[in-house]
C-alpha cells in the first residue's frame, strides 16, 4: 500500500455546492442515487479537469452528467475511484449505484446491525455509499431521502431538518431531510429502525428554542436522562465560555451497539456507540457516567470545532480533536473537581501516548504520512494534542486565548482550514510569537526536561537550571528544542508558596507562581530573595506534555506530597515516590532479594489519610500506586513478573499496615451513604470512589475481614460502582468467594450486553494464572461476537492491553492468541483489528525472549495474504 503525503497535498479540482442523495434501503440490495451539482475549483487552476470521485464496494449502474447518460467507454471505474471525463464549467453529476449494508462488517460507510441501518462515515466511509470527491475540504449542502419499509423502520433519519415525510407503495415509506450547512461527507449521516425517542428541549442564550433528542433500542429510554442533562450542560457551557450557540432546530443523538468509535459528531445528528449514551446507577459506573458526560460534550462542542470549521485534509486531525479534547477536559474540570481531572487526562497520556510517542509508531500531533487514516485517531492526536491547545492557552492567558478563539471563528467560520490558521489566530489575537511553538506539531517525541538547582543562603538566590532534549522518533533522527512552559512555584518550609521575584526584577508583585518558558536547550533562571529549604515546585498543572526529571530528594517529595498547593504537584510527588520505590522492589526482584516497600510511601499514604482538608475524589487519586505500564514504561526492560509482583507486594503492604486506616476510612463512607449510587453529585462520587479504594487495600492486605467486606459488596443487588468496585478489589484471588461472586453477577446480567462487558473484561483482566484459558472459552460464550467491537475490546482487550502480566506469559501464549485474534478480526473489521495490534508493537521493550515470540507474532500477521492496509501500517512499522 501506498503513504499518503502532506506534502502533496492539492486542492480539489472541483467543488461540489449541492448533493441530492436518495438511499432506498432494501433486503437484497440499497439502491443510492447522487445528484452532485459541481463546478471547477477557481483555486485549482483553469481549463477542463477530469472529474476524479471515491468510491469503494459500489456497485455503478449508470452515470448521467448534464443530462446525457454516459456510455461506459466515456469513464473508468478503477479499484476505488471513478474517472469522469473533463470538465471546465459547472456541471451536474447524476451517479446510480447499489451497495449491500448488510454484509458490511467493517462498519464504516452505511451499514446494517440487526435491525439497524446507521452511517459511519468519518474519515473514508462515505466513498462506501456512493462516488463522491470524499475529502474534508469539499463541503456541500446534503439533502436526502431516505425510503424504506415502514413496519421494521418506521424512524428515518438524517442530518438537518425534517422536510417532508410521507407514504410509498408496497408498505414503505420515506422522509426527506435537508441541512442548510455546508459541510463535508465524512459528516454526513443516516439512520433507518425501530427506535424509542426521549425528547427535550433547550433555549439558547439568543432565546432560540432546540428539540433535543435521544434515539434508542425501544426499552432503553430510561437510560438516556444523564446524556440528555449532559447534552444541556454542554450546550449552556459552550454558550457561556466560548459563546458558541446551536444552530439548528434539532440536535440528535442515535445510540448504536455495533460501532467502531466511541461516538461520532455527524451535524445535528451525532451517532453514538451505545455505551456512552446508556446509564442508570443499577447498569453504570460513575466513571461511565463521567465518560458518557465528557463524550456527549465533546461530540457537542465539535459543532464548533470541526463541523462549522473543518480540516482542510487528515493530516490536520488534530486542529478539531486537540482542540475539542482540550473543550471537554475544560468542561468536565468546570463540571467536577479540575485537580482530579488533571490527573486523570495525565494519567491517561502518561499511560497510553508517552508508550505511542517512544515506540514504532510515534507521529507527530500532526502527521506528514499515513496509508491508513484510521490509525491516526491516536492519542497522539487527540491528547497530546489537547495538551499542545493547552499550552497555549498558558502562554496567552484565558482571556488571549478566547480573543484567539474569536478571531479563528471570525476568520473561517464555514472553511476547511489547517493547524497553522489555528496559531495564526491565536497570535494575530494576541501579538503572541508562537513561530518556534509550531515544532509541537511538526515533532515526535516526548521531551525530557531536567532540572537542577543550588540555592546559596548567603545570596538567598535560588539557582534553577533547566535543559531539554526529545529522543529521535521513525523519520526524525534530531530534534529542536521547543518553547516548553513551566508553571513553577517554591514552597517555602511551612508549606506555603513563596512570593517569587526574579534575579533583576524589582518587584515581583506578590505572585506565588510563575510560567517560565524553556525555549532553548537550557537556560539558568534565578530566584531572589529565596530563603533556605525552599522545595521548588515544578510542571505545576502538568503545564507540558513532558518527561521532567528534577532532583527532588526523596524527602523533598515527601515534604511535597503533604504541602504542595497544586493539587496535581502534590499528587505527582506521592506518585514519584511510590514509583521510585516500586522500581527499587523490582531491583530487588530481579536480584532475587526479598522486595520490601520503603517505609516513607507507607508514611506518606498514612498522612495523606489523616488529612481531612481533601476531598474524597482526590484522595483516591492520591492513594493510587502508579500503574504497572508506567512502571513497565520507567524501566528500560518492562519486566513484567517482577512489577507485578512488586506492585501487588507493596498494595499488600499498605492495605496491611494501614489496616485500621482504610477500615475506619470505609465504615464512615459507607455510613454516610448506605444505599450508595443514587446520589451522582461530584461529592458522592469521590466518596464512592475513596470506599473503594480503600476496600481494595483492606483485600489487598489478604485479611480476610477485607474480603468479608468485599464479598458483602459484590452482591449484585447493589448499584454498579459498589459492585464494581468489590469485584476489581476480589478479581485476581484464587479464591472460592470470587468465582461465586463473579457467577453471581454474570446471573444477573447476562441479557444486558453492556454489563456483560464489564464481565468479560474482569474476566480477561485477572491475574489468575488461568485467565487465558478462561478467555479463549468465552469466545464461545453466547453474549460474546466478534462482529460487535465493544465485546471485541472487553473480552480480548481486556486480555491483550488490560493484562499484561497474562498477556506477556513468558511462554508466548499471549502474542499467540492475539495474531490468531487480529487475523480472525482483519477479514470482519479491520479497523478494530488494527487497533487490536497494538500491545504488540513495543516489543523492543521487552526482554529478548519475549521480544522475538512478538515479532514472531507480528510475522506471522503480516504474512496473511489477504491482510488490510490497515493491519499492515501498523504490523510494518512495528517491524521495522
Ligand atoms: N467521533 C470521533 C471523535 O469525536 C471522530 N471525530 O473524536
Ligand atoms: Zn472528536
């Protein structure tokens, strides 16, 4: 298969003002008409241009252009483009083609999930419903029909406003939708079933009326009011920020249960993977009640962000999902608690892009090639990302970037733009310089920050040295130092932040933080007036999306997980030093001495617990050792035995000596809240949260009043985060209580297909020594299909990325399991089955035998004769 360049990039020789499509579904096949009304691109030169269209699975019948129906000698229909003949002037294009949803498992495009026909069409997939020039900076006015039988799909819709409905013969029927919004096609969308509606409303701050709607299973509509609510804030929210109001009459939301992605902003008619519309306390979590109300806003706000403004091509993916990323975290921080959702969205970063960004796949924010567009939905893109948007609204301040906001909206409401018109406004906003800032999005890698310092009680100066460096990513062997903001405070020895003046300042006005801006490789700062045990206090905020290696003590860090006052710097220093000990445990391990945890975590998890000033949320996050990929990621062999064993011995350890800590924490959560779930106020939640941490510890500990507890918890008449929250505290004991209380809960749910995920992925996340026979059973177990990619992320995820103790046998049993997986999954969907590829792709991380067992499993992948471009982008650049 063949890279797509940014460098050749072109614009589109036609353009198309108008598509008339008519979709009329049938069982055998579905007949699409496209009326295109064209013209050449005045900004892609002059004179007769052929006529180049998408096209994928389509069957043509007939291409009639300006009236006269062309013979099949006039044009080419090759792999996946039509060839038309040229063309100078405006023209109408009328294409006749018929296509089969229903065998259409790759689920891009229209197609058919039992009695459901829904689109998919970002990035490619609209070329799967009829030819069509499919590409982001083509944008047309879309208006469609849709016919279909009336009993089995009595509800028809599409983007935009309901024009007309009305009866056919043959007990069919049809409705006609218009959306007077230029858009492109990856936005188009369609649905045709049987679904329930819950219907609301919303007045815009300009007093505009919105019909709001959710469409789902019939049965299902009690499980969309937190959506709904989320949907309201979202739109107030985006109002009151960023002034971005709605602009239709009606905003839709479709919940669908096979689905690729997790949820998809289609103008006025978002498609959603079911997962995130669906709640109530008995089926969900609060973290899936948090997800479903970030989702819904980050859909919401793509309105804005990506609909209204789009990519000018997939290589600027990121100037709508960093940004509308940076939307939502912005939002569900305002919503609940912003220092324990920094810590999530770091978490999250740390976890799964720093891996990306240091592996065979590293690309920057913004890529210059791909085969396959749909392995850039990364978490590059999206998070990192989010966290370049981040860093400029650090360097401009709230009130420069939202002047930025306005000019970029005034500048090219209704245009198919670039990352570099993104700056651009942000800096004619402000008279910002963000030349050199733009290497965020042009360079791989995560930077490593340093930093040194010497404070002098003479002087009563405080040294601060910092440097950069960015490791070499596939294709960028040297980097440039970046301009990387640091939020930086000192903490004074009584803990408060100290006032901060810099060396020549006269005056530092009081303040207690500075942004210092590393935009060389190194440069000294110099703190005056400094007294001495001052703690420097640094990547405040996670201000950039860095490694930072400071020369914090051990005691410096201990000092900061008690004082700092940032809630993400005092979270950060506990988890430093928890991660500082668990590598030496590991150490001891792989030395073959016993691993004993340092006595200062366990001290510092002590105080933590005995100080009340936080909030429940918070201490939770507090209270969490670093997970075993980060500590996987911080050594340079990810030996995964020993961090395992390290990891649990230490979890025993504090559950053990904590004991009446944790048991005195639960008793009073416990009290405060007896029927526990009902309540879905961010307070409530972090309490919910903190109870099952601390159950957790009390089982880690292996005494057995903690199981006791657990098992209590685990009964399946309880709400889901208690119930949750005891199995994960139970799932990797070889102990009867646990099979009895998971049996127990797939009794009760095993009719529900969203909780039986959350089955299938504690079945596949334990680390019993049995689990993968376990999963390969449950490939025959009557919920699971492997044409539904949520049972295809529980069970085998849940295995391959969720477990890597399991996965990484030493024996290779994991890597096989999972090539057989991928090539199973590559002929239904390989979108999915590319995705599923990944745990496979570091494998230079890994000692030598396991290494070799997964590239021989990535061999044996890419030797499939009928593999997708999908599979092989990621299967060759790992092997590479
Ligand atoms: N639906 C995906 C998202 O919103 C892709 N646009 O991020
Ligand atoms: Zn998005």
């Amino acid at each position: 298969p063949q890279p797509v360049r940014l460098q050749d990039y072109a614009p589109p020789p036609h353009l198309i003002d108008s598509v008339e499509l008519t979709v009329e579904l049938g069982d055998d096949w579905t007949k699409v008409t496209a009326i295109l009304s064209g013209r050449r691109n005045p900004a892609a030169g002059s004179g007769p241009a052929p006529i180049v269209l998408d096209g994928q699975d389509q069957q043509l019948q007939a291409v009639t252009l300006d009236g006269r129906r062309l013979a099949e000698s006039e044009y080419q229909v090759g792999a996946e483009k039509l060839t038309l003949p040229a063309v100078d002037g405006p023209f109408e294009l009328m294409i006749e083609g018929r296509i089969r949803p229903q065998d259409n498992t790759a689920l891009e495009g229209l197609y058919r999930s039992g009695g459901l026909y829904c689109t998919q069409c970002e990035a490619e997939g609209f070329r799967r419903i009829t030819y069509y020039p499919d590409r982001p900076d083509v944008m047309a006015v879309f208006t469609v029909r849709i016919e279909a039988d009336k009993e089995r799909f009595p509800v028809l819709l599409a983007n935009g406003n309901c024009v007309e409905t009305g009866e056919l013969p043959f007990g069919r029927h049809f409705a006609v939708w218009h959306d007077p919004f230029r858009k492109p096609a990856y936005l188009f969308a369609m649905v045709a079933g049987d679904l329930g509606c819950v219907e609301d409303s919303y007045v815009t701050r300009s007093g505009r009326e919105v019909t709001l709607r959710i469409y789902v299973d019939p049965g299902n509509e009690g499980r969309t009011g937190h959506a709904m609510e989320s949907l309201k804030r979202s739109m107030r929210w985006d109002e009151e920020v960023y002034g971005f109001e709605y602009d239709l009459d009606v905003f839709m939301i479709v919940a669908v249960s096979a689905f690729n992605m997790g949820a998809m902003e289609n103008k006025g008619l978002n498609i959603f993977n079911d997962k995130f519309i669906l709640a109530d306390p008995d089926t969900a979590t609060d973290g899936d009640f948090q997800r479903i109300e970030g989702i819904v806003a980050h859909e919401y706000f793509h309105n804005w962000t990506g609909n209204r403004i789009t990519c000018r091509d997939w290589f600027q993916l990121s100037l709508k999902e960093g940004l509308t990323v940076f939307r939502d975290q912005e939002f569900s921080a305002d919503m609940h608690d912003r220092g324990v959702k920094r810590v999530s969205d770091v978490r999250l970063l740390r976890t799964v892009q720093f891996p990306e960004d240091a592996g065979p796949t590293a690309h920057p924010v913004r890529p210059d090639t791909y085969i396959e567009i749909n392995n850039f939905y990364t978490v590059t893109v999206y998070e990192k990302g989010s966290e370049v948007v981040r860093m400029i609204h650090t360097l401009l301040g709230p009130d420069g970037f939202r002047k930025g906001m306005d000019l970029y909206v005034e500048r090219h409401d209704g245009q198919a733009v670039t990352c570099d018109d993104f700056v651009a406004a942000m800096e004619d906003a402000t008279g910002v310089d963000l030349s050199r800032f733009r290497l965020w999005y042009s360079q791989a890698g995560t930077p490593t920050v340093t930093a040194r310092w010497q404070h002098d009680p003479a002087t009563r100066r405080l040294d601060l040295t910092l440097s950069q460096a960015t490791p070499s990513t596939p294709g960028q062997p040297t980097k440039q130092p970046m301009p990387i903001p640091l939020r930086t405070a000192l903490i004074g020895r009584n803990g408060a932040p100290l006032p901060l003046r810099l060396d020549g300042e006269p005056d530092g006005g009081g303040a207690t933080e500075r942004v210092l801006v590393l935009d060389e490789a190194a440069t000294t700062v110099s703190f005056v007036d400094v007294p001495p045990g001052a703690v420097p206090s640094l990547l405040r905020g996670f201000s950039a999306p860095v490694k930072l290696d400071a020369a914090w003590s051990e005691e410096d860090l201990a000092f900061l997980a008690g004082a700092d006052d940032d809630p993400f710097g005092r979270w950060e220093a506990l988890q430093s030093l928890s991660t500082r000990a668990l590598l030496a445990m590991v150490g001891a391990l792989r030395a073959g001495k016993p691993a004993v945890l340092d006595q200062r975590v366990v001290e510092a998890f002590r105080a933590s617990l005995a100080d009340d000033r936080l909030e429940p949320a918070f201490l939770s996050e507090l209270l969490a050792l670093p997970g075993e990929s980060l500590l996987g990621q911080a050594l340079d062999v990810w030996h995964v035995d020993e961090v395992h064993a390290a990891r649990a011995e230490a979890r025993r350890v504090i559950g053990e000596t904590l004991f009446d800590g944790w048991s005195a924490l639960y008793e009073r959560l416990s009290a405060a809240e007896p029927a526990g779930g009902a309540d879905l106020s961010t307070a409530a939640m972090g309490r919910r949260a903190l109870a099952n941490a601390a159950l957790a510890y009390m089982v880690a500990s292996g005494r057995e009043e903690g199981i006791r507890l657990a098992v209590a918890q685990a009964r399946p008449d309880g709400t889901m985060t208690r119930v949750m929250g005891a199995l994960v505290a139970l799932n990797d004991l070889e102990r009867p209580e646990r099979d009895a209380a998971l049996a127990a809960f797939h009794d009760r749910w095993q009719n529900d297909p969203l909780v039986l995920d959350k089955w299938f992925a504690l079945k596949a996340g334990s680390a019993r020594t049995d689990t993968l026979d376990q999963v390969k059973g449950l490939l025959e177990h009557p919920g699971f299909s492997i044409r539904i990619p949520n049972r295809v992320r529980a069970l085998i995820g849940g295995f391959t990325a969720g477990n890597p103790v399991r996965f990484h046998a030493a024996d290779g049993s994991g890597y096989d399991f999972l090539a057989e997986q991928v090539l199973a999954l590559d002929a239904i969907n390989p979108q999915v089955a590319a995705r599923m590829t990944q745990p496979l792709v570091r494998w230079r991380k890994f000692d030598a035998g396991r290494g070799k067992a997964m590239t021989d499993a990535l061999r044996r992948i890419i030797h499939s004769p009928t593999l997708s471009k999908d599979v092989y982008e990621i299967a060759s650049k790992a092997l590479a």
